[in-house]
C-alpha cells in the first residue's frame, strides 16, 4: 500500500525531528532594523531621563551623591578594586578591540567584525564628547557618562557579538561579570555617582543598536536558534558573581545598619542595568547574529 503525502509536509518532518524553518535574508534584516530602534529608543529615552534626574536637578543630583556615598570599602577593597580599574586604558582597549575583530575575520565574519569596531569605537567616544563637550552638571565638573563603564560594557557587548553561537551563552555571564564589576566598582571607590554609571550603560545601548542594525544588514549567514531564557539566565548569573565578589573584596555599606537600605538600593539598581543591557543585546544577537 502506498501512502500519499500531502505536497509540503515532508518539510516539517524528517527523520522524526521537526523541522526548523530559518528566516529569510530579507526577514533577518527586518528583524534586526526592529530590534536596533526598539533598543535605540530605549537607549535615548533613557539617557534623557538619567541625564534631567542626575545632572540638571538639584535634588536629583544630591541623591545620586548620597546613593555613591552609601557604599564604601576597606583599604584592601580600594586597592583591588583600583588595580582593576587601572587595566582600562587606551592600550587595552585597543588590544580588545583588535582581539574581536581579527577572531571575526578568522571566522570570516565581515560583519561582524565591523559592528564590534563601530560598537567600541562609537561608545567611547560618544562618551567622551557627552561628558565633555555637550552636558553641563548643576555641580561641575560633569563626571556622567563613566568613561571606565563605557569601556568594560562597550568591550563586553562587543565579545558577545563575536561569540560563536556555542560559546554565546558562557560569554554572555563573563561579560556581565566584568561590567558589572567595573561599574559598581567605579561607584564603589566613589570615582563616579550611580547616575554616571546607568548613563554609560545608555550609551552602549544605543550602540549595540547600530551594531545590531549592521550585522542584519551586511551578513549573508543565517543565524542557528533562539535560546532566550538560557541567554537570561546567563547574564543574570554574570550579575550575580560580580556582586558577591564585590562584597567578598571589602565593599560595605559606609555608615553600618544605617547605609544598609541605600547601599543595598545602589547595587541592585546597577545590577539590574546591566542584566537588562547585556542579556537584551545576547538575546538580540542570537536571533540575528549567525
């Protein structure tokens, strides 16, 4: 007896595996401009709203103080948490750089490798005219956005663009471990208010968007899956380790049971920016990245 398939069926089932139907090119690029000005407008908006709270309020901007003041450390703390931030330097970061674009090229990703130049280039230096050149603070000098936050994030996103889509998810909570590190360390070691840290996280944001808008434009590959919760979970663990080494070095609330409530508020605040920031950008790039 010979069974007669319907025309088309045989594609949704092979071998007893459902089959997985891939986007087109030109739906990958659809799907890659929405995510990149979702991402973008959230990004703006905000930076707006960091920017009018935390630098052109008055009692915005005391509170901000006060959140940084909250947090303090040991002297061993401070000096670990300086040695870290001693790394970041032009050197350094030009050195990351080229480490994710020529690990692109070898894959022969071109596009890739020029959405992680545009993402790190862009960042910082949006970074340094904002704070230098464009926004003015009620208590100068303007300190908002952290240049040290705009480099770890920056880097961080970059490494999880160029990530295979194996290693994708491990790079992911590495990534979120060290940003969240760095700018919690800057608050930390009172070198910057919370406000300049979400403003640099904005920043890199908005970038990731322009990454994201490249990388569906320009690649001809078609990305494996979609792993979402996994990816979450990923950034959320990265998070979650940088804030238990943050206290195991020596960071405390300054003033005892007192600052406890606001200390505590600070670093899940920051927390919280950068699980959103690097989870949202792995998500997105697992959907549109091949």
């Amino acid at each position: 007896m010979t069974t007669t398939w319907p025309r088309g069926s045989m594609s949704t089932v092979q071998e007893g595996r459902p089959h997985t139907v891939r986007p087109t090119r030109g739906r990958l690029r659809g799907l890659a401009w929405v995510h990149a000005l979702v991402m973008a407008g959230c990004a703006v908006l905000g930076l707006f709203v960091v920017v009018r709270y935390a630098i052109h309020s008055v009692r915005g901007f005391h509170f901000d103080d006060r959140m940084m003041l909250s947090l303090g450390t040991t002297p061993a703390a401070w000096w670990r948490i300086l040695d870290v931030l001693g790394l970041v330097t032009d050197v350094s970061v030009a050195l990351c750089l080229a480490v994710c674009v020529v690990v692109a090229m070898l894959q022969r990703r071109w596009a890739v490798a020029i959405s992680a130049g545009v993402l790190i280039g862009g960042a910082n230096i949006t970074t340094q005219v904002l704070k230098y050149q464009v926004l003015q603070s009620v208590s100068p000098p303007n300190t908002l956005p952290s240049g040290h936050t705009t480099v770890g994030l920056s880097l961080a996103l970059a490494a999880v663009i160029v990530a295979s889509y194996r290693w994708r998810p491990l790079v992911t909570a590495g990534a979120a471990l060290v940003a969240t590190f760095v700018g919690a360390g800057t608050v930390s070691a009172h070198w910057h208010r919370p406000g300049d840290v979400l403003a640099a996280g904005m920043v890199c944001l908005g970038w990731a968007a322009v990454a994201l808008a490249i990388v569906g434009g320009l690649q001809r590959r078609v990305p494996v899956g979609r792993r979402p919760v996994r990816l979450a979970a990923a950034s959320v663990l990265g998070v979650l380790l940088a804030g238990l080494a943050v206290v195991l070095i020596g960071v405390r609330p300054r003033f005892g049971i007192y600052d406890l409530p606001l200390a505590l508020c600070t670093l899940g605040l920051l927390g919280a920016m950068f699980a959103i920031v690097v989870g949202w950008v792995s998500q997105a790039v697992d959907r549109i990245v091949a």
